[in-house]
C-alpha cells in the first residue's frame, strides 16, 4: 500500500503526493535550514541535539496521515474521517524515540501536534472525547478509545517500513491519548523565561517552515555568498582609480563585529557602510543568517530594493521585500511587462510568496513586519525562528512616532538579548535623548561617526528665513522657475499643495510639472513617480511625502516650516550630489491654521529659532558636523505627551511578551497591532466605472490601486456628513459569483490634483446600501 500525504490537485494539475515524497521534500528544506540557521540550535538551548530532534519532528510530523480513512479522504473515496486530526495520529510515533528524556519528548510532541493548528483550537476537537477516555462516536459506530482507534486504523508496519528508510528502527508503538498533552499545555503554556520556552519556539518555527515550504516543492534556498559582495570591492576599485577610497568610517565598519550606531551625513554612503559591516560579520560562513534592511517609508523601500537587486543580482533571487503596498509596486512592475490578467496575478503571488518566506536572505522592509511578531499575529513562530541569528539593519531611524520608537526599542533588547541578532543603526542627525534609548536596548555597541573633514565636504545647503507664509509669496517660487532653476516646494498639508500646484503650474509646461502627496490613488501616484524619474520636471510640489521618497535632485527648496528633522530630510532633495555649490533652502516662518494639527507648534518655532542661530553664526550655511547642536536644541526630551506614549506601548509590548506562548494565536495584541494603522481606502466615485470593470475582469489589484486613503478621523467625519457611503459590487468571476464590498465618496478626483476634500459632487444614485 502507497501512503499518500496530499490529494491530486486536479485544477492546478499536480499530481497526488506520497507521505514518502513529501517526508523527502521536507528533509531537504530541514538541509538549508541548518545552512541558513546556525544560531538557531543555540537559541533553542538544546546545542548540537536540535538539529536531530528536529529531524524526527520532519520524519513523524505527517504520519497520522496513514489513517486508513484519511487515506480514502485522499484517494476521493468515500469515508469516515469525519474532521478528525491527522496530528493527534501522528503522536504515537513520537512517543518511540530512543534514549529521549521525558521533558525533550513532550517538546516533540507538542510540536507535532500543534504543527496546522494552535493548541487552543485543537483543544475543541478534543470535545469528541469523553472524558479523555473515548475518541468519540464515528458514523453511527459505537465509541471507542483513542488507543482503539489507532490500532484499528493505522497502518502500523507500513509506517515502520517508512521509518526504517530513514534509519529509525521502531520495535512496538504504544498508543496513547494526546487528550492530556493538549489540556495541560493549554493550562501551563511555556512563556519567556520558561527554561524550555527558546527549544519549543525554535523546533515549532522550523517544523513550520520544513511542512510549508516542503509542501510547496521549494527545491533552494538562498544563502549570502562572499559573491554578493563583490560591488563592494569593484567600487573601491573604481574610487581607487580616481584618486579616493572608502571613507574612513566605511573601513572602520568592515573591520566591526559588534553592534554599531554609525553617525555619518545624507549621501555619505550608509548603505555601503551597512554592507562593509555585513562582509565583516560574515567572513566566517557560521555566522550565516538572514538580513533585516529596516526603512520607514514605502517609497525608501522600493528604492533600496531595486538598487540591491542591481548591485547584487536581480537574477540571484537574494533581495525581497515586504510591506503594506507591495501589491501596488508589483502590480506596477508586471504591467509595465505587459501580461494578461491571469498571469499577472500568478507572477505577483508567487513574489508575495516568496518574499514572505524564507527563500530571500536580505528583506528590504518596515519594522512592522518584524514587529507583528512580537504582537503574536498568526505564523509568529516562524517569524521568530527566522530571526534567530539574523542582521537587523536600521536606516532613517529618527524618523519615527514615540510608539513606533517604543516597540523598537523592544524589539532591538528582544532580538539581541534572546535570538543572538547583530543590528547596526544609521542616522544623519538624531537627538540625544533617541539615542539613549537605543543605546539602552542595543547593550554593549560601538559608536562610528564621519570624520569632522567628510562633514565640511557636505556643505551644500543655505537655509533662508522669509517672513510670512508659502502661500504669499508665489512670485518669489515665479522667479526661480524662470531663472531655470529645477524647484521644488513642500507643503504640510495636501490642500496647500494643491493649491501652491494650482498657482505655479502655469509657469512651465504641463509636462515638467508635478505635484506628489498621499491623496492619490495607488495607480496615479505610479504615473507621477515615473515623470518625476524624467529629467525635464522643472517643478515639483508636494507634501511630506517627498521628505524621502524619491533620489530627486532639486536646485532650490521653497517649503512651509516643519520640525528641524523634517525639514533636514526635505533639504537632502536639493543638491544631492554635492555638484552644485551652495543651494539655498528656503523656510518661510509663518505656519497655515491646520499644520498645529500635524506639526507641535512649540517644536516649529524652536527650530525657526535654531536657524536663525545659524543664519547668525554661519550666514545660514548648514554646517552638518554642527546639525546635531541644533537638533539637541530643538529636542532637549521628550514633550510630556510623547514621554507618556512612549513608555505606554514600551511597556505594554514588553509585558505582552513575557505572555507570549509558542502555539497560541494572540488575538488581542493582534488586534492592538492593527489598530496603530491609521488608514481607510475609500473609492472616488469617478473611478466607479474603471472600478468595476477590473473586478469584472478579476483584476482585484489594479481595482484596489484606483483606492485612496483617509485617516479613521476624516473617515467618520465624512461617515457622519454622508460624504461616503458602502457599497457592494456583485459579479461572476470564473463561474463563481461574487460580491466586493467597499466605501465610495462623492468628493471630487482629479488625476492631476487628487482628492479634492472642499469639493463634492451629486451621488449618482440615490441607493445607499
């Protein structure tokens, strides 16, 4: 008899697959994951024994698989498997393993038992018992004993000729009932400081990934090779024969092993640094394990991603990335290839797929996608294995709200107190009082920053105070336009950037003229990313969005004030290369009505006041060695408000954390974690029409391009005005009939200026569902 693990899959035409073939398929991803995961065993407390206990967690996993009425199941027969659990079968296997102490056979069988489902939903199946003694009533028959039941039903020799194929010799199987395995789990679930709590997370997480990837056939996957950083030596050969080299705190991260807080300008080359540092770690092939390249932004993401996967090799398949609008950034990518609905979608899930897994060894990413992981949301297991002995590298790390910060924080003491995680952070400019914080989560680091004559290189801003506000003065902005300067202006709200857009455009024409915030559908603001590529845009406004968005070179910056960080950020797109002089920045002093919505009014005016100390000392001349004076200044500490919101999610995730337990779905952090997002896609009604046909066509990603996002506020706000209402589009899609709800305005859309928050237009119908 030929035991099968899977069906045939007749609508993908993938034949059945045998409990052998799958075992086998398994074993090899257990093979990369001791290549890719050597701390993993280290973490796991359990030494040189994981790897082989892990072993027979892959081997015995699926064998209550050879159920004969689970076998019927997958042959397509009639049966009487009635939704039992093919892991609560497989468990008797476990029990006979040699020379294995009672506490390390418990860790094996809860792992095997909880591999598809956590141990809180397995416990509802156990309702089929009686009092632990029966395993219930199947098909009229009369009860019987879980003992009974896997005697009477598995195929007992041919899983012990399976096992002897894998040298695991096995005399007699006793079964015995998981009734007492899942219950007092379930009351004394194994939490942080648990002696045995790394050794269950690690075999958990792993099995996971053996099972999941092993049942997709994933023949590879990758490692960091010393190939992948052969850029690095071919740029400094290339500096070498012009003259120059690394600069000093580049050679200074190739020869670290520690942690490392690196302090250098904008453009000073981080991301080679960050590399330098990841060669050095690596020089010894033990040291292998996965890279975390942390960024805040979206736009930062996709930038950095493609440029590793130019630098290292888009065709290595070594650089993934992940985070919240990915399905737009691919959808953009393989429409530009022009394929056909269907093979789009298939493309794009399969990226999806494997940026999410293991297969890619550098993840271009957001913290969130580490932090779920911390919040318990459903796979964390495996999130965590993945993270044991990785490389967390954090870029831009100013740039984030006090809770964001906190969990950081907690992250960072998590990944290296526990998980034995190397991390290097860097900044331009950051207040003291951030580094502290980080400085406390990180331990022991060492601190590299920029030579004081690499700073003097990077004079290449003038900051300019003008009296008044942006919006008064257009013809200033005019006269820049046609002296033939590129300018670009940043506002602090879309509606002064429409408005600004609105009264410069006519300056120029239309084609090298843009304007760039969050008010855009996903698909629109695709379009504008692409011209802004183009070397004849001469203007550009926008809002905060541009802070880091795009490698844009302006020759001027024109902008509404903003906390000193921001406004740094804003300055890096002027004169990035450093060719040009110096550009002036300039900072009109008066704030809009609305930006004390966005902006700490308190924080604007000192930073107004920390430039007109350069103006004063240095004639406006930003000199970045003296930045961090005045960005201390700005930010002495934390304001009373973000000192509380800090220490509130600091210490709720912190807490959340010591109750954390392998094998249960926390399904209140997880809701904890969703609700720090802020966003709602709503639907221009004038994209109804376009809308509907993509859905029509099963087109569900550009469908959801043709979206715009609103915060919760303004979303009930326009709730409660009858500015949006929901809506239901029903239609057939490859025979099946289905229906998509969503939320639609009636304010006006523009593709040239977004959405229009002070303009609405007549609902077509009067049908509000």
């Amino acid at each position: 008899m030929v035991l099968l693990a899977k069906s045939r899959d007749i609508k993908r035409n993938i034949p059945a697959r045998t409990l052998r073939e799958h075992i086998d398929d398994c074993m090899l991803i257990w093979s990369f994951l001791q290549k890719a995961y050597p701390c993993a065993a280290e973490v796991s407390a359990l030494g040189n024994r994981f790897w082989e206990l892990l072993r027979f967690c892959v081997i015995c996993h699926d064998l209550g698989k050879a159920h004969n009425e689970f076998q019927k199941l997958l042959s397509g027969v009639t049966n009487q498997w009635n939704n039992q659990r093919h892991e609560f079968f497989s468990v008797p296997f476990v029990d006979t393993l040699p020379q294995i102490d009672k506490n390390t056979l418990k860790l094996l069988c809860l792992a095997v038992v909880g591999h598809h489902k956590d141990l809180e939903q397995l416990r509802n199946y156990l309702n089929i018992y009686d009092d632990g003694n029966y395993f219930g009533q199947l098909a009229g028959s009369e009860k019987i004993s879980f003992e009974d039941a896997f005697l009477q039903n598995i195929e007992i020799q041919e899983v012990k000729d399976l096992l002897n194929g894998y040298n695991y010799p096995v005399n007699q199987v006793v079964p015995t009932s998981v009734y007492g395995l899942i219950h007092s789990y379930n009351n004394t679930p194994y939490r942080l400081f648990h002696s045995d709590y790394f050794a269950l997370m690690m075999l958990f997480g792993a099995l996971k990934w053996c099972d999941h990837l092993g049942s997709a056939q994933i023949t590879n996957i990758n490692l960091i090779e010393n190939k992948d950083f052969d850029f690095l030596q071919k740029q400094r050969m290339a500096l070498q024969a012009e003259g120059y080299d690394f600069y000093e705190h580049q050679k200074i991260c190739a020869k670290t092993k520690e942690n490392v807080i690196l302090s250098a300008p904008t453009g000073a080359g981080k991301t080679e640094s960050a590399f330098l540092w990841l060669k050095s770690q690596m020089e010894n092939t033990e040291n292998q394990g996965r890279v975390f390249y942390v960024l805040p932004f979206t736009a930062s993401i996709n930038a950095m991603y493609e440029r590793l996967n130019k630098i290292i090799g888009k065709e290595s398949e070594k650089v993934g990335m992940l985070h919240g609008k990915l399905n737009d950034y691919l959808n953009n990518y393989f429409e530009n290839l022009q394929y056909d609905v269907d093979v789009k979608k298939l493309k794009i899930h399969e990226l999806q797929e494997k940026y999410k897994s293991i297969i890619t060894p550098i993840k271009i990413t957001t913290p969130f996608q580490l932090l779920k992981h911390l919040f318990g949301l459903k796979g964390y297991e495996q999130g965590i294995f993945e993270m044991s002995g990785c490389y967390l590298i954090f870029d831009e790390i100013h740039a984030y709200s006090p809770d964001v910060f906190a969990q950081i924080k907690v992250l960072l003491e998590f990944a290296t107190r526990h998980l034995k995680a190397k991390v290097m952070i860097m900044t331009a400019t950051m207040p003291k009082f951030l580094r502290k914080e980080l400085e406390e989560g990180l331990g022991i680091y060492v601190p590299v920053k920029a030579t004081q004559g690499l700073y003097d290189q990077f004079r290449r801003h003038c900051v300019v105070l003008h009296d008044g506000l942006l919006s008064e003065s257009h013809d200033a902005i005019k006269a820049s336009l046609k002296d033939g300067k590129k300018v670009l202006v940043v506002c602090n709200t879309v509606k002064s950037a429409q408005q600004a857009f609105l009264r410069l455009k006519d300056c120029v024409e239309n084609e090298n003229a843009v304007l760039l915030h969050g008010s855009f559908t996903g698909k629109d603001r695709a379009i504008k990313e692409k011209e802004l590529m183009q070397d004849n845009v001469c203007l550009l406004v926008g809002t905060q969005a541009i802070e880091v968005s795009l490698d844009i070179d302006y020759d001027i910056i024109y902008t509404e004030p903003a906390p000193i960080d921001a406004l740094i950020q804003r300055f890096g797109r002027v004169n990035r290369k450093r060719i040009k002089g110096i550009c002036e920045c300039v900072v009109f002093r008066k704030s809009n009505e609305n930006d004390k919505y966005i902006y700490l009014s308190q924080t604007v005016e000192k930073t107004i006041q920390a430039f007109d100390k350069i103006i004063k000392d240095h004639k406006g001349v930003i000199d970045e060695s003296l930045l961090q004076n005045a960005i201390d200044y700005v930010y002495d500490d934390w304001t009373e408000k973000e000192r509380e919101e800090f220490e509130r999610k600091y210490n709720y995730l912190s807490e959340a954390l010591q109750l954390l337990s392998p094998m249960f779905d926390n399904k209140y952090t997880e809701e904890d974690f969703y609700r720090q997002f802020d966003g709602i896609k709503i639907l221009p009604q004038s994209e109804k029409s376009k809308f509907e046909q993509y859905l029509d066509k099963g087109d569900f990603i550009n469908s959801e391009s043709l979206q715009v996002q609103i915060n919760k506020g303004r979303f009930v706000r326009w709730l409660k005005s009858q500015n949006l209402r929901k809506e239901i589009y029903a239609f057939q899609n490859k025979q099946k009939l289905m229906q998509i709800p969503y939320f639609m305005t009636n304010k006006k859309y523009s593709s040239e200026l977004g959405l229009l928050v002070d303009d609405e237009e007549p609902w077509k119908t009067s049908e509000i569902l």
